[in-house]
C-alpha cells in the first residue's frame, strides 16, 4: 500500500470518530449544564480548553457563552476539531480512496456530509441540538459498522482501526478530564452532584448500562475513572482502544519503535490507582496519557506515513 493512501484512510478513521466523539462530548457538557446547580455550572471555556484548541477559539470570539462555543465546536469551518470540519475531511478521504472501500461506505459518508452541512446550523439553538448529535454519532456508528462488516480486514482496514481507536482513546480521556475539571476546585463538593456529573459521563461515553452490569449498580466517581481509563473489555476505555491498536500496529511492518511506545503508554495505563489520586494528580495523569497518545500518533507517521528516517528501527 502507497504510505499516502495509508495516511489517507488513517485519518478518515480518526477524523470519523473525531465528529462521533465531538458529538458526545457536547451532549454530555449541554447535559451538565442543565442537571447540576446554578453554583456549580462552569462557564463554558472548559470545553473549548478540553478541545485543545483555545487559541483558535480566542482568536474569533471574545466571550466563551454557550452559542460561541457551541458553534465553534460543531459548525466553525476554522477548527479542525468541529463536527462540520471532520465530517467534510472523512468525506474527502473516502472520496480519494474509494477503491479500497465498500461502495455503501462512500453512499452512507456522502449522506453524513449532508445531512451536518444542511443542519449543523440550526442545532446550535438547544432545542435542537440533542436530535442532531444523536444523529450524527448513530450515523457514525452506522458508517463503523459497515466498514467492519464488509471491508476486507487487511492492511488498509488495519489503518482505519488504528485511526479510529487512537481517536478514540484520545477523547475518552478528554470526557473523563471535562468532569475533572468541574471537580478539581470543588474537591468538597456533594457527593451526590459529583456522582451526577459521573453518571453524564458514563451516559455520554454509552458506558452506563456496562458500568452498572461488571462494576458496581452504583456510580462512585473513581470507580468510573478506572473504567473508562483502565477496563479492556470496555470498547470506549482507553486501554480497550490502545490494545487495539497494539493489534493492527503487529500486522504491519517495521512496527518495533512503534510497539515500543505503544507498550509504555500501557504502562502508564495500568500502573495508576484513580481511587488514591486526588483531582488535581488525576488531571497530571491525563495529561501524561494525552501526550501518550500523541506519541504514538507521531511514531506511527513517522514509520507509515512521512518515512522519517529517525522513526525507523536502527539496526544492531
């Protein structure tokens, strides 16, 4: 396979997720905002600085209201993180490698495109927000589910997993670090309000039900920590997604230096204790699965994508 037509599938299975998990991430914060108490409701900054993308924020508005960021966060075409941008950029990339997919795949990605370009505007106003996140990630999931269930699941099917699955990882631990931001100045909070903001992140990870069934029938905020950072049976956990990946990474050549990181980041994974961490450390360890997480993102381009040198194996 050319590394640019890898690249490209890559990033339509990252850039699919992204719109899916943009989608949650939105739904669960406009949930929030409703559910808890008028003193505990954050501005809406903290979604934006979730994103990692505050400075492109700061440079086209000035108040971070619910509107502006809502709209930065679904409909603005200058952030490469909104669901309108990552839609359209899945789109692209299916358009250029549609030898390699299943012709539903580019009919259902086609009618995605549209429907968020024909819609994305009037769900900005909130009472019509919540019908069209739930579209977009059901018809994420749908386009998922038919790659997975007529793609070949060759080389080129290992990429999208790859893509989706780093994605994924990345914005399950940016959903647990939203709760982790509303908590951390507030560590003498109700427990009560505190495990309601749990249960919206469970909700919007679609984890509740399997949370309840394999952990506990009640939501206690570092038993959910430690299901969706450290549980590998659950799809959207982090260290789920970072097996997975592991997994394609072992089909494809020249995989050692990117193994190597893959198998640190897990280290890192395992090794923490959520229920002995307070608000504050948990954000650090966040932080460091985040920048994990890039690492490998780095590694692997490096190896597949941009055949840098310095991500090769040296040989002994």
């Amino acid at each position: 396979m050319l590394s640019r037509v890898a690249e490209r599938v890559y990033w339509m299975g990252r850039y699919l997720e992204r719109a899916e998990s943009m989608a949650r991430l939105v739904n669960a914060h406009s949930n929030e905002v409703m559910d808890l108490p008028l003193n505990m409701r954050d501005s809406w900054r903290g979604l934006a600085n979730i994103t990692g993308a505050s400075g492109a924020f700061a440079g086209h508005y000035k108040n971070y209201d619910e509107r502006n960021v809502v709209k930065f966060l679904l409909a603005d075409t200058f952030n490469p993180g909104s669901i309108l941008t990552s839609v359209r950029a899945a789109r692209e990339n299916v358009r250029t490698t549609r030898e390699l997919m299943p012709t539903e795949a580019w009919a259902d990605m086609n009618r995605l495109y549209l429907y968020v370009h024909d819609h994305v505007q009037k769900s900005l106003a909130r009472r019509h927000r919540f019908e069209f996140l739930h579209t977009v990630i059901f018809r994420c999931q749908q386009i998922s589910g038919l790659l997975a269930g007529t793609m070949s699941h060759d080389s080129a099917y290992d990429f999208v997993r790859l893509g989706q699955s780093l994605e994924r990882a990345d914005m399950t631990t940016r959903i647990v670090d939203s709760a982790v931001a509303v908590l951390m100045p507030r560590e003498d909070i109700a427990e009560d309000y505190a495990n309601v903001l749990w249960v919206h992140v469970l909700k919007s990870l679609s984890g509740y039900q399997m949370y309840r069934q394999h952990i506990h029938p009640r939501v206690v905020g570092h038993d959910v920590v430690r299901f969706l950072l450290q549980d590998r049976l659950f799809p959207r956990s982090v260290d789920h997604n970072i097996a997975v990946a592991e997994a394609c990474m072992q089909a494809l050549p020249r995989n050692e230096a990117t193994l190597r990181r893959v198998g640190r980041l897990q280290r890192r994974i395992n090794e923490a204790e959520p229920r002995d961490m307070r608000m504050d450390d948990l954000h650090e360890y966040i932080d460091v699965l985040q920048t994990g997480i890039g690492d490998i993102h780095k590694q692997l381009t490096g190896t597949w994508f941009r055949l840098d040198p310095d991500a090769l194996p040296q040989e002994a």
